[in-house]
C-alpha cells in the first residue's frame, strides 16, 4: 500500500518498488500520470519525454513490438559527465596531463552507436579502441579527431599491422599494444618495410584481480597482457633497435564491471609503479591506459555486488588522478595522459528493449469438494486433510505432507491406479495448500529455507514478444540483471507476482532474477492484462553489449531499432528508424535462398492442384500468404 495512504497505490511506490530513481541515474522516472520518462540531458536538466508517448509515435510510424529504442541525448550526456569528472578531478588536484577516452568498439559495434560516439566525442578528443582488422576499418572511417587515440588491442596479423601503420601516416594516434611475447617481432618489421616509426604500447598482467564475472581478465594468469619479466624484455628489444623512443602507453584491465573502487584505486597504484619503472629504463612513455571496468549501478543498491558499483563517476575520476598523482609526484615523473576504455558505462543507459506482453499463465484455484468419494485414493483424502489441518504453527510440515501425498497420487497415476481426473483433483489441493502456505509464511519470524522460494513457483508467466537469446543474450549466459518494469500504468497497483518467457520454444528463454535492493528477487510486480489493451514492458540500460551478442535461436532475428533526439524545448524527432530482420533475411543468414524456398513451395503448391487437394485459386491465395510471411517481421504480429 502507499506510504501516505493506507488505501491508495499511488505513483510513489512504483518508484520505490522498481527503484527506477535509483538505478536509473537521472535519466528515467515516473510522471504523474504512471509513465516512464526519459529526461535526456539529465534530471533537473531539461524536459522529459513519455516512453508511452513514443511508442505511439513508432505504432503510426508502422513499427510492431519489439524495438530497440535509443536515446541519443543521454549517449552525450554520459560523455559529457565522463570527461567533465575528469576535468574537475585534473583541475582540482593539479594534474598536469589531459583524459583521452576511448571507447571500446566491441561493447557496441553498431556503425550508428561508434558515429554518435565520434560525432559526440569529437569536442573531447575521444577516441575508440578495437580489437580486429574489422573493428579497426570501422574505427578509421568513424573517427573524426586526430588528437583522438585509437587503440589496438587483440592478436594482429600482418595485415592488422599495416592497416594500423597506414593509420598512423594518415595522421592517427594509432597505438599497438602488444598482449603477447612475439608481436614485437612482427610489428617491427612491418614498421621497418613501411618506413613507419610506430607508437607502442603494452598491456601488463597485474596481479591484482577484481571480483565479478570478469576476474580473469586480471591477475598473473590473466589470458592476455606481459608479465614484468616480458615487459622487461621488450624495452631491451626496443633499446636494441634504438627505438625505444616508440613506447608510449602502459595498459592494463581488469574487467568489463568492477563494482568495488578499493580493486580499481589498488590495480592503478599497481599500474602506476610499472610506469614509473619504464620511464626510468628510458622509455619516452606520455599515456597510461587504464581500460575498462567503471561499473553500471543496474539494481540501483549503491553497493560491490556484481550488478552495482559502491561509488561515483566522480569518485572514480578523483581516486584515479589523485592515485597516479602521488606516486608520479613523488617519483618526479611526468604526469601522462589518462585513458579509460570506459564502454559499458558510455552506451548502458541509452538503449531501451520495449516489448509487450501477448499472454499471462497462473495457477488457476478452482473449488474443491466439500466430500471427497469413498472409493477417491486415501493420498486424495490426505491432501484434503492436510489443507484443512493448516496453522500457523505447522506450515513446514504441511508443505512436507502436500509434496509427499502429491508424489505419491503421481506415481500410482503412471501404474494405471489413478484416473487423470483423480490426478488433476491431487493437483488443485496441492496447490492450494502451497497458495495457502505462501499467505501465511509472511506472518512468521523466522521462514523455513523450504517455504523461501514458494512464491516462485506460485508466479504467474507472463509471455513476452521478445528474444532472451537475441536481446539479452547476457541474462540468460552469465545471469546479467537488468531493470525490467512497466512503462505505463504505473499509478495502478501490480498486483501478479510474475517471471517472464520470451516466445522462443525453450525453457531458457525466461527471466525469474530481477534487481533488488537487497539483492535478487525471483518474481516481478506486474499488472493484471485488459481485455483489448496493449501492455508493455521496458529492460532498461542495454547498450552495452546486448545488441552484438545475440543469436538466432529459433529464427528470430534482429529487432526494430528507432533512434530519437530530443530538443531543449521538450519536441522530438525519430532520428533514424532500422527496420528488424524480416523471416527473408534472417533465412540468407542460415544459408536459406528466400527465393528457391519460393520455388520449392510453389512446386508442392503445383502438385496439390494436380492431385485435387486444392484448386488453382487456393494456390494463389496460399502462395500469396507464404510470400507474405516471407517479408513478415520474426517477432509476434498483432
């Protein structure tokens, strides 16, 4: 119930319940009206926008569920927060070097994502870091500052190489870390073919690992990166060749989302000592690159779990420069460029998976008999007895005889002893003794481990027009959480606890964790559906990641992306519209030709009115049909 009424929902504790105020950064809230709204520059910055509002706006435009939607301005705005915390923390601690970000391409390689980042980024110089001879074509052609970096990281071949060298002669800052032993060899002899001096850099393995899904990307046995020993060996290669005058950046990772600033403040002191010994061996050096891991705060907690961060943007700059400051200033060393390959925290919040929900399943409790018959099997009379014996004091022991007797009526059901009807009865008191149990359980002081996660099973699926597997492909692989709420109808109390299923046939197309404060929760506060009404969902902070690492799992292809700009009146426009992949397309990328489909399908068609199953008008209108679903979006069509 609401917080200033013991009788009335208000908008309040959507709020509070989904806690969208506190994950969402400034960027999304609740109106008056029950709807999410975007504020694109920030709240308290500029107008907001209804998500209702624009999904109106796509529905006229011809666009089905689902869409990718994304918000141009918060992009910019997370930029400019980036580089203006830098430039706060530089200034106010008297550092002497510039903060040159980049963004890593790999965290989002959808060309409009890296053109709105160079397009936004152009005034701060920001650059991109990439990881393949594909990734670094798209980077060359993007960029548009020549003070930018542009950072190759990754195995490279010869031709990666010469494609970097070429970059550089055009007038890049094109930087080639070296992650294993041997690619200085190769690096140095393309330079010396080219007649390019090249820039340098090396990627150390520290030994400070961070915690999270991405721990390995630190420590001694991290997969990629040089131990002292081999960065060592590298500067006397260099001293060898009298180019030792080409390195230039230490870099370093330690994960893609780093939740605890104590693991980010150690690895840069860690990073920092190595630089300073490097430019004591002689090394020109100028750029310390501290790669990725500024964490996003998903379940909005303000903590070191995995799914939040237990500091600031600003806090983050400030431990970074004051770290590097002491130890250079005390070292006498010149402060370097900082570089972060901050991508996640860059294009999380810009992006908006909207879907909506075609269908609701809930266990459904009917009315059981007063009497049971004689000749009904005695675990039927015991699952009657054991909801009627129901207390307070005798909940775990009820939820014990409930699974005991329904096993039992399961199994004389598969020996033929037991009528379906019998069994379905065993399965109504079965579940109402669980419902039963579930409403009472809150009432203890202590619940018992068993009757914790009674809820879930009670929870209602709720079927939403969407791919796990194409849209959110790190929920379902690594247990991502990201905030899932209604867009609309938020004035309304959600009275279903539910978990949600995607339409893909698979029973790991479904999400059951969902951000909490405390942790995770299992099931979601939803709405019940109206007859005739659309309702819609929204997974928030997508960008990263999530659109690139996809698959096709039962077809379903790409969504509908729209890219909308809001001006600081408060007007709108669609910026660009990306059509999803229509049934043809996502079959050219199974090797399916649509058009032998066609010719096979018009074949058999041919057949069928040869053998009288159909007439040749049949044939047209059932062809017409296939040729239709040919240009047919994948997802559910209303």
């Amino acid at each position: 119930m609401a917080k200033n009424s013991p009788l009335r929902w208000d908008v309040d504790d959507s709020r509070e319940l989904y806690n969208i105020r506190n994950w969402g950064a400034g960027y999304f809230d609740v109106s008056p009206q029950g709807e999410v709204i975007i504020y694109p520059f920030g709240q308290g910055k500029g107008p907001s926008l209804s998500i209702p509002e624009v999904i109106r706006g796509m529905r006229e435009r011809g666009y089905d569920m689902p869409v990718l939607l994304r918000v141009e301005n918060i992009l910019d705005s997370q930029l400019n927060l980036l580089h203006d915390s830098f430039r706060k923390a530089i200034k106010g601690l008297g550092y002497k070097g510039k903060y040159r970000g980049v963004f890593p391409i790999k965290v989002n390689q959808q060309q409009q994502v890296v053109e709105n980042i160079a397009e936004f980024g152009e005034r701060y110089h920001h650059g991109l870091e990439v990881g393949s001879k594909a990734e670094l074509i798209a980077a060359i052609s993007q960029l548009r500052s020549a003070e930018a970096c542009l950072i190759c990281n990754g195995y490279k071949d010869e031709e990666f190489i010469d494609l970097g060298l070429h970059a550089l002669r055009m007038g890049f800052n094109c930087f080639f870390v070296m992650e294993m032993p041997g690619e200085l060899d190769v690096i140095l002899e393309r330079a010396r073919t080219l007649g390019v001096r090249p820039l340098l850099g090396v990627r150390a393995k520290l030994s400070m690992k961070a915690g999270g899904h991405w721990t390995d990307s630190g420590g001694d046995r991290s997969t990629f990166g040089l131990t002292a020993a081999q960065i060592v060996d590298v500067v006397d290669a260099l001293r060898e060749h009298a180019m030792l005058d080409c390195l230039r950046l230490l870099h370093y990772h330690l994960g893609s989302q780093v939740s605890n600033i104590r693991a980010i403040r150690t690895a840069v002191m860690e990073a920092t000592r190595i630089y300073v010994g490097l430019v004591q061996e002689g090394a020109d050096m100028g750029y310390l690159d501290l790669g990725g891991g500024l964490a996003v705060d998903y379940d909005g907690s303000h903590t070191n779990f995995a799914s939040s961060r237990n500091y600031s943007i600003d806090e983050y700059c400030t431990d970074v420069v004051e770290t590097i400051v002491n130890i250079l200033d005390e070292a006498e060393i010149a402060h370097p460029h900082i570089i972060t390959e901050s991508g996640r925290a860059t294009v999380a919040y810009y992006s908006v998976l909207l879907f909506n929900i075609l269908d609701v399943s809930r266990i459904e409790l009917t009315a059981l008999p007063e009497k049971l018959p004689e000749e009904a099997p005695e675990p039927l009379h015991n699952l009657q007895e054991a909801l009627r014996g129901l207390s307070l004091r005798n909940l775990q022991e009820g939820y014990n005889d409930a699974v005991y007797y329904r096993d039992e009526i399961r199994q004389l059901f598969l020996t033929g002893q037991v009528s379906l009807r019998e069994r379905t009865l065993a399965e109504r008191y079965f579940w109402a003794i669980v419902r039963r149990i579930a409403q009472e359980k809150t009432k203890l002081k202590h619940i018992p481990k068993d009757l914790l996660e009674i809820d879930h099973s009670l929870a209602d699926i709720y079927y939403g027009n969407f791919s796990v597997f194409q849209s959110l492909p790190d929920s379902w692989a690594i247990d991502q959480l990201f905030p899932i709420m209604p867009v609309h109808r938020l004035e309304e109390e959600p009275t279903c606890q539910a978990i949600l299923s995607d339409i893909t046939c698979d029973s790991d197309g479904r999400i059951d964790k969902f951000i909490d404060p405390q942790g995770v929760k299992h099931t979601l506060a939803l709405h019940p559906l109206k007859d005739g009404e659309e309702y819609y969902l929204g997974v928030f902070l997508v960008g990263a990641y999530q659109e690139t690492l996809g698959d096709f799992h039962n077809l379903l292809g790409d969504t509908n992306v729209v890219s909308i700009s809001v001006e600081e009146d408060g007007s709108y426009h669609f910026v660009r519209e990306l059509r999803g992949d229509s049934v043809a397309d996502i079959l050219t990328y199974v090797e399916y030709d649509p058009r032998r489909i066609l010719e096979d399908l018009r074949e058999r068609a041919e057949k069928a009115v040869r053998s009288g199953k159909i007439s040749p008008s049949e044939r047209y209108r059932i062809m017409s049909a296939f040729e239709d679903g040919l240009r047919g979006y994948t997802y559910f069509e209303r």
